[in-house]
C-alpha cells in the first residue's frame, strides 16, 4: 500500500460511503483477535520454556521461540488483503533442501528477526489497541443507537453508565448522537488500519537488498538446474555414443558382409544382424524411458509411477490418486523424483519394502516415497538429492526430506498444479 494513496482514500468526504471502513473494520477486528490468540501463545510459551529449563528441554524450546513470528508474518501477509489489494511477497530466502541448512538461513536473516518484533508489537501493543478501537468506534456508538428499543422495554436506563435516559425523546437523541459518532469513527477507525497495514507491510516484506538476495538465490537455484540438465545431455550423448551407435554400427557392417555372402554363412550373418539390432532397439529404449517415458505421455503420472514401481528390484506399493491429467511439465518432474528416488532406495536403504503416494488437492500435487530402510541419508551430503531439490524449485515446488538413522526415510514432494490439462 503506497502512504500517499492510503493516507489520501482515509481523508475523503465519501469514505462512509465507500467499502474501506467495513474493510478497515475486518482487518481490525481479526487483529484483535489475532493479537489476543499470539499473547496467550507466547506467554504458554515462555512459561513452558522456562519450567523446562532445569532438565535442559526448554533451552532449545526458548531458541526455537525466535521463529515464532515466521508463521505470524505468513497470517499477516494474508491478512493484508482484507485492506491492501497489492500482493505481500514473503522476504525469506529460498531454503534449499535439509532441515539443518533451514534452520541456519533463518536464524542468520533479519527477516526473521523482524517477523519476531512484529509478532510481539502485535501480542503487546497492536491487538490490545485494536481491541480499545473496536469496542469504542464500534460498539459503544451501536449502544446508543439501540438506546430507544432499551428505554421503550425498560423504561428508563443509564446509557453507560453515565447518560439517564428516561423518556423515548432523550432515547432517540442519544440515538441520533450514535449514528453520528458511528459515521466519524469510519474516519479514525480506517486511518488506524491503514497505519497497522503499513507497518506490516514494513516489517513483513522484502526490503530491496532482500529481494536482491533472493533473485541471487533464485538465479543460482537456475543456473545449478540449467547445468545437471547440461551434464545430463552429456551422458545421454555417451551413452548413444557408446552404446546404440556401436551396436547399429555393427549391424551395418553385419548386413554389410551377408550383402557378398553366400548359402548358409548369408543366413547366419543375417541372423546375427538381426541380434544386433534387437539389442540397438532396447538400448535406444531404455534410453527414452529415462528421458520421458512413453507411457507418461500416453496414460499419465499414476499408470508410469506403477511401472516403474513394477521395475524396481525393491517391492513397492502404489497408491496414487490423480483424477485428471497434469501439466507436462508437473508429470515430467513427479516422474523423475520417484524414479530418482526408487533408485536410491534400490542402491542405499537396504529396505525391504517402499510406498509411493500420490494425491491431487487444492491444486497441489504431493507425492511421498517411503521405505523401511537403514535411513541416515543427507541432503548435504550430496549433489543426488540438491539436483532434485533444483528440478522440483523449477516449478516452484517444495522437497522435504525425513531420514533418520535407523529409518524409516520419507521423501515429500509438493508441487503447484494449475487447473490447465495438457
């Protein structure tokens, strides 16, 4: 929200008239609220560290209470809307991939920090005012204007505590007295929640440097992508190379030969030539089905992750419930990961069982790889899993990665899915 326009739309004649107030009145009430649900947290929270401090559990449990306004600043950004149309972009960096490196990020970024002074304005100061406003702009004006159905039942009343009122006369002036302040509490009432949008939005944001920070992240995320699809054409370039052109390289010198060849010997070369090419065939094959099955395109993401589950040396069971076909590029990477990752558990995890999941909901695709394996795997380890993490940040999706040592481990994969079929 721009200061000059927000502060120009709260000074207008015509502001009752418009749907600002009734805006601002919905983004302070669910302040209000908002700002009494995050002290009473915070206070169970400390409470809860301190008493837990003797036996060494609540000093992680105090540490972790610095990341407490990061699912703060995720409501407020959303909260935003009631009053700002413009979008409210998060100002933490991409994570990569491991819950050791996401931990790290965000301790060292001043969002973080930001998030936790705004998460305690918002418990201390921001609610408990919000509150004030709204009882005094809104209900005691609405008090007043009830005032001549309360004297028409009682008779008489003390309006407030302070006002007598006892005939209808005095009980509809005081009437006429609430629609008039509750019409010039649309004035202050809206400038208040048009400072409080501001501040968020000051403290929630990215600020320039921010942003650079994660347009460099985001640059590199693409560029670390752009080079395992480079080094990945490479071995597809070799493996052509070495492998089906030498056989079909063969052939040609077979059938070659069985063109000046007579009798049996003709029929013999021409047999072998047929091997050949058989073999050429499945290589070639073999080769495809890594780079983008055939079967992906044809029936989609449930029918190829059951087949590929049907060529893994390791038992798996499939329950993948898509009811519509995916964006290419969505399929493309969903098949890829499990195919990744049904490797790894092949090679790795000495499990003896793995499940793969699937499931389509608010457009989000989300698919789980699961084994009883040995777990200890690492995200920091190696380049296996970060050229995953890259694939899956193409499309702005998530990976998450549970493996402790001793198992089980648990690959997550979420991933946006827009409504458009291909």
């Amino acid at each position: 929200m721009r200061p000059q326009n927000a502060w120009q739309a709260v000074w207008r004649r015509d502001l009752p008239a418009t749907s600002l107030p009734w805006r601002a009145l919905a983004y302070l009430v669910t302040g209000a609220l908002v700002g009494v649900v995050a002290l009473v947290l915070l206070l169970a929270w400390l409470v809860t560290g301190a008493l837990l401090t003797l036996v060494l559990v609540g000093i992680p449990l105090l540490a972790a209470l610095a990341l407490a306004g990061i699912p703060m600043g995720a409501l407020e950004r959303r909260r935003l809307r009631i009053i700002d149309p413009e979008p409210a972009t998060t100002p933490f960096r991409p994570p990569g991939h491991g819950l050791r490196r996401w931990i790290r990020i965000r301790f060292s970024e001043q969002a973080t920090w930001r998030s936790l002074g705004y998460t305690v304005l918002m418990a201390t100061v921001l609610g408990p005012v919000e509150l004030i406003a709204v009882t005094y702009g809104l209900v005691v004006p609405l008090v007043m204007i009830c005032a001549p159905i309360t004297v028409a039942q009682a008779g008489s009343v003390v309006l407030l505590k302070f006002w007598p009122l006892d005939t209808l006369p005095e009980a509809f002036t005081a009437g006429i007295a609430g629609v008039v302040i509750l019409v010039l509490a649309a004035y202050p009432l809206t400038a208040l929640a048009t400072a409080h949008a501001m501040l968020a939005r000051l403290m929630l944001t990215p600020r320039k440097g921010e942003s650079g920070e994660r347009l460099a992240e985001l640059t590199r995320s693409r560029t670390r992508l752009v080079e395992a699809f480079e080094v990945e054409r490479r071995r597809i370039e070799r493996d052509l190379h070495d492998g089906a052109q030498q056989r079909l390289v063969a052939l040609t010198m077979t059938l070659g030969l069985a063109k000046v060849s007579h009798g049996e010997e003709a029929a013999g070369l021409v047999a072998r030539a047929h091997e050949e090419a058989k073999l050429a065939l499945a290589e070639i094959r073999d080769l495809i089905r890594g780079i983008h099955p055939r079967i992906l395109v044809d029936r989609g993401l449930p029918a190829a992750l059951a087949e590929l589950a049907d060529r893994s040396p390791v038992p798996v069971e499939t329950a993948v419930e898509i009811p519509r076909r995916l964006p290419e590029a969505v399929e493309s990477v969903a098949y890829f990961v499990v195919s990744e990752a049904l490797a790894n558990v092949a090679k790795h995890s000495q499990a003896g069982q793995a499940w793969v999941t699937g499931r389509l909901d608010d457009r989000r695709l989300t698919v789980e790889i699961r084994d009883d394996g040995v777990g200890g795997a690492d995200a920091d380890a190696g380049t296996g899993l970060a050229g995953l993490a890259d694939r899956v940040a193409a499309v702005d999706g998530k990976l998450m990665l549970s493996s402790p040592a001793g198992g089980p481990t648990l690959l997550r994969v979420e991933i946006p899915c827009p409504s458009t079929t291909h």
